[in-house]
C-alpha cells in the first residue's frame, strides 16, 4: 500500500517537477510492434504529457501486428502530444512500424536505415484497403496533403516501396540524424527522458504472440473447468481467469479499463479469500499484486498525465479497502494460529492401533487420529493389534509405545502381560 501511495504521489506531482527547460520523452519502440510496445507508448505518451514535452518515437522494428499499431496511433492521437519519429542509423520501419512512422510531425533517419515494405499478411483486399487508408489518413496529417509524398505512403503498402534515408531525405520524406543527439538539437530540446520495455511490457510482448496467447487461452479455461470438478475452492479458476485476461489484453481484444477493473476485482476477492485461511498466504500476495498492477494500469492509461479525480478515489479507496482487509486477514490468521494445536500438539498423547510390527530400527505402521503413520517402537517391539500411544514426532514419523492394551482375533480389547 505504502508503494501505491508514492506511485499516487508522483502521478499527482510530476507536472509541476518537470516544467523547466523542453523536454523531449523518448519511446524506445526496438522490437516487435505488439502489446508491450502498446504499453511503452501509453508509459510514454502519459510522461510527456506531464511533462508538457513532446514525444519521440524511437523506431527500430521490422514490423508486428497491425492491432497493436492501430492501438498505439489511438493512444497518440488523442493524447495530443507533439510527436516525432526517429529511425537511427542502420535502423528500420517497416511495416507496421512504416505506418507508426507517419505518426510524427518530422520523421528523422540515420544513414543506411529505411522505411516502408509495409504490404499485410494475409493480403487480401479488404486489409490491403483498410492498411492503404491508413497509411493515407496519416501520411496527409504528417506532410500537409503534399499528394507526392502522400503517394509514396500508400505505395509502402501496394507496391511494398522502400525508401533508404537518402532517398527519404531527398524526397523531403524525412530529414536527416545520426543521433539522438542530433535530433535533441534540432528540436532545441534540453532534455531527453527514454522510456523503454520493462519486464510486464516483455510479459504482454510473449502474450501478444497468437500461438502464445491461444494456448494461454485454452490452458485458462482448462483451469477453470478443473476448478469447478474439484472439491472445495483450490484456485485454479483464478489462475485461469487471469490467464484468460491477460491474453485478450494482449490482443488488444479488451480495453485496458476493462483489464485494470477486473484484475483489481480478482485482487480484492484474493484478499478476502485470504481472511478464511490463517496467516498471510499465496491468496494475499497474489491478491496484492494484482491489485498493483490493475492500479498501474488505470494509471498509464490516463490520457494526460495528472490521473483524473475520479481513478484517485477509486485508486485510494481500492488502497484503502485492500489494506483494511489484509489487516482483517492478519489479525484474524493470528488468533485462529493461538488457537489452533500445531500437528505435533495433535498427535502427542493419543492412543491408536499399531498395523504393522515395529522395533526400535524397523519401523511400522500406526494408525492413529484417522491416519496411517509410519513410526518407531521406543522401547520393544509391538505387533499389530497392540494399543499405542504416541510419545514424540519428527517430521511425519511417529515414536509410540506400548498403550497397555491390544486387540485380539475377535476385536476385543485384552491387557497386556507383564
């Protein structure tokens, strides 16, 4: 809680901390254009916006689903940050990295890197129009309805043109940088703050994969049929609940607000789980990290940088509520721990029926509280049917002596001799 509390802080400050000199928030997009880009863009537009900086995206990929390129031009565009494209020396956007690329109000290439081969898969012509379109309604934005250069665009994907940087830069697709550098001087900018992948960026990067995300999604359900056959609650269709999110947040199938919602539901109901079992368990810490990640998210999905009145309360009151009921479980694990005998407490002093013969080298079998136990003869041997009374446990094994009586052939009690 104290962590989502400096997470809430920062959010609110950051503003006013960043507001001297120009800034320039730079979105590090060096991979496969997927869910974990989608995240870095979304990190980094809500910097920027903050920051009252631009945004530059840092494009070095070969492409990637065109879902995900879809998603980061909605994030962009309605966040209204002033935005530039880099591609650095020996880089490439292509594909659907072309068509991230048109998102910048200048698009600056390093020597020997290019831009286009922007053609989908499967190219049938309904996605070939609807990516021609694209790449058009863009390419108009980026360079004033110059109709050459607009042309150019829509041959990235008909004709799969690729330009070098000479050529863009001849052309006036593109201007020329080394560095980023380079392009901080150009824009005058002071400053450059790098966002790039994090380990949950990598995370939804694996599940943006089709096959990773379809075997996600039958595994996901697979727990949840299991958990209904099994007796008693186990957990296994919380497991497959959040398995099942996280693929079709991947795919960009659900919304990240309907994805943040429900992993905060799932913590909370962890947590509560967590009060009928003693002590702080698996239930509350993953509870608690659901939690944290569903918040995260409704905090990176604020299209401008001060989180809005209303995610704070909820944020707050989720924090609040979360920290009530971990405090609950606690306390009510502790008191049912003062309550309750350990098993070794259980065991010592009770009487049971030895089932198979035992020294005090060979061990047998007890069966004592309902249970088979292996144990250990303290003193003499004892055969089956003799009444045992437990004396000492280690681990699961037992240490017993003679209780004094047996059973015999008819199921009678008889005292021992001697």
């Amino acid at each position: 809680m104290i962590l989502l509390a400096i997470i809430l802080v920062i959010s609110t400050i950051s503003p006013a901390a960043s507001s001297q000199g120009r800034v320039g928030v730079v979105a590090e997009l060096t991979s496969t254009i997927d869910g974990g880009a989608v995240e870095v863009v979304s990190r980094a537009v809500n910097e920027a916006a903050s920051r009252s900086s631009v945004l530059i995206l840092y494009v070095d990929s070969y492409g990637g689903y065109l879902a995900a390129a879809d998603s980061i031009i909605r994030i962009v565009v309605e966040s209204g940050v002033t935005t530039y494209v880099y591609v650095p020396p020996g880089g490439k956007a292509a594909s659907a990295g072309a068509l991230i690329a048109l998102l910048g109000k200048k698009i600056f290439m390093g020597n020997a890197s290019t831009i286009g081969a922007a053609q989908p898969s499967p190219s049938d012509e309904k996605t070939v129009n609807y990516v021609v379109g694209r790449f058009r309604s863009l390419a108009i934005i980026a360079f004033n309805n110059n109709e050459t250069l607009v042309r150019i665009a829509e041959e990235f994907v008909t004709k799969n043109r690729v330009l070098s940087a000479a050529e863009a830069v001849t052309l006036g697709f593109a201007e020329s940088a080394n560095s980023l550098e380079e392009v901080k001087q150009q824009l005058g900018l002071e400053e450059l703050v790098i966002v790039g992948y994090t380990v949950w960026d990598h995370i939804i990067s694996v599940f943006s994969a089709p096959i990773v995300s379809s075997i996600a999604l039958i595994i996901g359900i697979a727990l949840i049929f299991v958990e209904f056959v099994q007796a008693g609650f186990q957990g296994y269709a919380i497991a497959g609940l959040v398995l099942i999110l996280i693929s079709l947040y991947a795919m960009s199938i659900v919304p990240v607000s309907v994805f943040a919602i429900s992993l905060l539901i799932i913590g909370l109901t962890l947590l509560l789980i967590e009060i009928l079992t003693p002590g702080f368990g698996a239930f509350g810490v993953t509870g608690l990290i659901l939690m944290l990640v569903g918040v995260y998210e409704t905090i990176i999905s604020e299209s401008f940088g001060t989180p809005s009145t209303l995610t704070l309360a909820v944020a707050v009151g989720f924090a609040m509520l979360g920290g009530l009921i971990i405090y609950v479980g606690y306390e009510a694990g502790k008191a049912r721990r003062l309550k309750s005998k350990t098993l070794r407490e259980k065991l010592i002093g009770e009487v049971g029926i030895c089932k198979v013969r035992l020294t005090r080298e060979t061990p047998g079998v007890v069966y004592v509280l309902g249970e088979d136990w292996t144990a250990y003869s303290t003193d003499e041997v004892i055969e089956p049917g003799t009444k045992v009374r437990v004396v000492e446990v280690k681990g699961l094994t037992l240490y017993v002596t003679k209780a004094g009586e047996s059973i015999d052939e008819s199921g009678k009690p008889r005292l021992q001799e001697g």
